[in-house]
C-alpha cells in the first residue's frame, strides 16, 4: 500500500533552516510527482512546490521563492522541503502529498496521498 | 494567484442532515477542483476530485458538482464520522491554491 512517512518534529530558531524529509512506499516514485504543502495553526492549506520525480525539475510558490528548495533522493525514494531564514510565521504542520493525474483531453491533477505531517517550530 | 473562497466557513449540523459546502474561484478554473476532509491532526483526505468524481472508498453519501467558479460539496446524509473540516483546492494553476475551510460540527 503506498505510504508516505515524514521526518519527525524540529524545533530551530529565527533565522535557520529546516529539512524535512518524506519517504515514499508502495509505488514507483519516480510516476509521480511530489508536493509540499503546509499548514499553520488555525489557518488554510498552503502549497508550497512541487517536484517532478523522474527528472527533477522542481516549481515553487513565488511566496517562498529564495527560501524553499525541493529535492529528491530516487535511490532512496525521498522527497525533501528545505526552508531557509525561518522566521515566526514558518511555525506550521508541513506535509508531503503525492499528486495524481487524471488524464483525457486534459489532465487534471489532485493529491490522492498525503503524509502525516511535520510540525516545525520557530522559537528563540 | 487564484483566490478560493469556502462558504459558510463553519456549519452545526445532526447526524441525519443533508448539508451543502460551497467553493467559489475568483476566476474559472473549468473542471479543476478538489474537495480534502481533514480531522484534528491528521492529513486532509481526497475526497472528490474534478468537482465531481468520487475518490475510491469514498462513502457515496459525498458527492461533488459545478464547473467554472462555482462548486459544491454535499454530504446526503451526515454520519458521526463527517464532522471534521473541509477544504476545496484549485489545480487549475500554480500555485495551487486552498479555500479557507469549512468547519462541521455537531449541533
């Protein structure tokens, strides 16, 4: 069954950075791509970026652009979301989801597998 | 970026009822949108995806329609289970935006 299993809970201060990690099971990693997407307390779903895992290629939010990047280990069948210069408001639960695509004369594209989310918190 | 806007943004509901979330795009997005139920501390779940194709395992009590800027989520007839809050997401274009959910509760 595919799973997607995070790293565990950081805790850093303002002005570091954070490495989350999401391990990937069940399927062929490279089919599909990753998304990063987080959440902080009380507050909507926010997408972050993508990456595509067969070639890499990687697309990001212009809100975290300069801070965020988006890797993958393919031996490994990992994704991960670094976030640089933390600041307060980065204080979030942070998820993985693998998207699907449902393909006809368009493709359309949705998150069928998440993982059990990361809390991140910034604190001095 | 294309603004999602969830209405009403909470709702008091009994087990039994038929309720109805709405999804509005601030600009059309056809057929590109997804519905998430998320519980206290768990990852959202898919629920819908193209406005209105049931996920697999998804009870058939959920269901999803419209097209445009104009969405819909009903639940037929609520179950204990149900009450959790509510996401609609655009995939039309990156970055991929979330309505600001829709809390369920019991009334």
């Amino acid at each position: 069954q595919v799973q997607l299993v995070q790293s565990g809970a950081e805790v850093k201060k303002p002005g570091a950075s954070v490495k989350v990690s999401c391990k990937a099971s069940g399927y062929t990693f490279t089919y599909f791509a990753m998304h990063w997407v987080r959440q902080a307390p009380g507050q909507r779903l926010e997408w972050m970026g993508l990456i595509n895992t067969g070639n890499g290629h990687t697309k990001y939010s212009q809100k975290f652009q300069g801070r965020v990047t988006i890797a993958r280990d393919t031996s490994a069948s990992t994704a991960y979301m670094e976030l640089s210069s933390l600041r307060s408001e980065d204080a979030a639960v942070y998820f993985c989801a693998r998207e699907m695509a449902s393909c006809g004369d368009y493709c359309y594209s949705y998150f069928d597998y998440w993982g059990q989310g990361t809390l991140v918190t910034v604190s001095s | 970026d294309i603004q999602m806007t969830q209405s009403p943004s909470s709702l008091s509901a009994s087990v039994g009822d038929r309720v109805t979330i709405t999804c509005r795009a601030s600009q059309s997005i056809s057929s590109y949108l997804n519905w998430y139920q998320q519980k206290p501390g768990k990852a959202p779940k898919l629920l819908i995806y193209v406005a209105s194709s049931l996920q697999s395992g998804v009870p058939s009590r959920f269901s999803g329609s419209g097209s445009g800027t104009d969405f819909t989520l009903t639940i037929s007839s609520l179950q204990p289970e149900d009450f959790a809050t509510y996401y609609c997401q655009q995939s039309s274009s990156t970055p991929y935006t979330f309505g600001q959910g829709t809390k369920l509760e019991i009334k």
